[in-house]
C-alpha cells in the first residue's frame, strides 16, 4: 500500500483523510497520499479567490481547522467583512474571518502574479504541512451554479445563483431545477491528477457529497477514464447512514439528480467497476446493512461498518475497514 489517492470535497472528505493518514501511519508508513480535491465550490468574492474545499482540506489535515464548524478557522474575528459589510460589499451571510481572509489574499496574490492554482495550493501547504500531496481537480476556474425552481429574494425562478449562495445563504432550502458547472466542459486535469489516479494502489471516493463533490471531479475530462483504467482497487465510503445524509444537505442534492437517499443507491449510482461503473467496493454504516445482498448481486464487494465520523479513532476505524475490503 505504498500510493492512495482520495477524491475529497469538504469536511466530509477532509475528516475521513485524516483517520486515512492516522491508520496508514501505523500500518503503512511510508504510503503516499494525494488528495484530489472538488474546486466547483470556488468563487470570486471581495475580489479574492475562495477555494472552500481545498481549505478545508488543508486547514483540517494541518491542524488549523475549526473543528465545530468543519471549515474556517477557530477564534476567528470578523472584523474585516464587517467594514465591507459596512460599504454594501460583499456576501453579508458568507462568514469570512479574518484569519482566513489571508489565505485568500495569499492565494489571490499568488494566482494574479502568474501562479496556476496547483502552484497557490502548493505554496500554501508549505505552512500548513497537510501530510498529503493536495491537488485541485483543475487548474481552470470550474463553479457550480444552481437553477432556482422558485422566486426568492432578488432572485426569480430560472435564474442560476452560486452553488454557495444556495447552499449557505438558503440551506439548500429553496427548490432548484439542477445544477450546471460552469467550465467543467473546457477544464483540464490538474498536473499529476490523473496520474495520481492510474498509478494508485488504491483510490477511495470519501463521504463527500456524491453529486457536488465527488461528482464534480469525476466530470473532470479524463477523470472517469482514469478511474475505469487504474491498477488500483476504487473503494467508496457511504455519506448516507440510516437513509439521511451525513453531513450538508446531500440529500436534496441526489434527489435533484435523481437518486434516492440511501447507502444502495449511492453505491448503485457510482457503479460497479465490473459493470462499467467505478466501485470495486462499497463500504456501508452497520444501520444499512440489510443493502448487503442487493450491492453484492450489482457486483459490489461491500461491507458494514460504522460510519459516524465522530472523532478521530472513528475515522481512523473507517480508514482500517476501507483497507480491509481490498
Ligand atoms: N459554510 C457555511 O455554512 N457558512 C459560511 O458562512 C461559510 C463560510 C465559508 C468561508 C470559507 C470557506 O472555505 C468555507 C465556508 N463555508 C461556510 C463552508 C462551505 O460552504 C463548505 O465547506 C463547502 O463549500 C460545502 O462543503
């Protein structure tokens, strides 16, 4: 088990990498990891690059995160957002803090002095010293956009908002019609993103969200090829438990795409690997157990485990069930 790649978005895949790292540390120490990570939550604000994904990521794994919120950094302030409040700028229900307004000043400063978006990530993994290898998905400018099914605000329905607007501002809580990501078509693969994918020993597909995260790299030109070709197992971690998404609002987000909230269904949706679809393996929460047979007859080598990423010795549990269905 020396390469293993995960395919993360946010908190959900940021909390399952560090229990990955905590047990490969025991029985794989000198294993590499590399983080591909969802960049179709990033957006202009206040005229700063925000990458919410990647810096959940690389604040969890090294040590800066909040732990309560899952994003942002803890004994935060708010002054600076509040002076441009005061002016009429920016995004009033978007926290953010002052400490983490630097990160994207950082990354700003970086990416309009000629840095492509691998090299501002790299460059701030220096401080943070994540312990993996983290990549955008692309280096080309990709954003999920929502349809709004219903009139809300100054927003009318058929009007697109930003995939965080929607998810921060309404909860994901105001009817949309689906999702559109804008310059997934025309992106690129990051460096080393693909090759981090056929050159893997194992791939695991966290529990992120399957349809905004998971989903967004896997649209990724090449990505799924690269899935479909890889030497690696590809094992997936339910984000369902009990019928109810995790984490977020999941849920709406595979009812919008048509798939049922339940561990079955994910795993379906992803697809065995023998059937054209992606997973050689599906790991499940213990409360979904009875989906066994089902995914075993769709092709899918599962098992039962807990699942709840509740502390530190949970995630590194689930990382220990991950590699023991390879
Ligand atoms: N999530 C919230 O629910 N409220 C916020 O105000 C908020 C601010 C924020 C700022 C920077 C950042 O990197 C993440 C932030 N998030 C916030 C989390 C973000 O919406 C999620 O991490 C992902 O976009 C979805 O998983």
């Amino acid at each position: 088990m020396k390469r293993v790649t995960v395919l993360a978005g946010g908190v959900g895949g940021a909390r399952f990498t560090r229990g990955l790292l905590a047990h490969l540390a025991v029985v794989a120490p000198d294993a590499a990891v590399t983080v591909i990570v969802n960049t179709g939550d990033d957006m202009w604000l206040d005229g700063l690059r925000i990458c919410p994904d990647l810096d959940t990521v690389m604040y969890t794994l090294g040590g800066g995160i909040n732990e309560e919120q899952g994003w942002g950094r803890p004994d935060e302030s708010r002054r600076a957002s509040a002076e441009i409040a005061a002016y009429g700028r920016g995004w009033s229900w978007f926290t953010l803090g002052d400490l983490d307004l630097a990160t994207h000043i950082v990354r700003t400063d970086l990416l309009r002095n000629g840095s492509t978006l691998s090299q501002a990530t790299e460059f701030l993994c220096r401080r943070w010293q994540p312990g993996v290898r983290l990549l955008p998905m692309s280096d080309q400018p990709v954003e999920t956009h929502v349809c709004l099914a219903e009139n809300i605000d100054d927003h009318t329905a058929g009007d697109y908002i930003h995939f965080e607007e929607w998810w921060v501002r309404y909860r994901a809580r105001v009817a949309i019609t689906g999702f559109e990501q804008r310059g997934l078509a025309d992106s690129v693969a990051a460096p080393g993103v693909l090759a981090a994918i056929t050159e893997a020993d194992l791939v695991v597909l966290p529990p992120s969200n399957p349809v905004v995260s998971v989903g967004t790299i896997l649209a990724v030109p090449g990505v799924r090829q690269a899935l479909r070709a890889t030497r690696a197992r590809v094992v997936g971690v339910s984000p369902i438990i009990g019928g109810a998404a995790v984490r977020g609002m999941a849920d709406v987000c595979l009812h919008t795409i048509g798939v049922e909230t339940n561990a079955l269904a994910v795993g379906l949706h992803y697809g065995a690997r023998t059937n054209g679809g992606l997973l050689d393996a599906w790991l499940i929460d213990e409360t979904d157990a009875a989906a066994l047979p089902a995914l075993l007859h769709a092709g899918i080598h599962s098992a039962a485990a807990p699942l709840w990423m509740t502390d530190l010795p949970a995630t590194t549990a689930m990382a220990a069930a991950v590699l023991a269905l390879v």
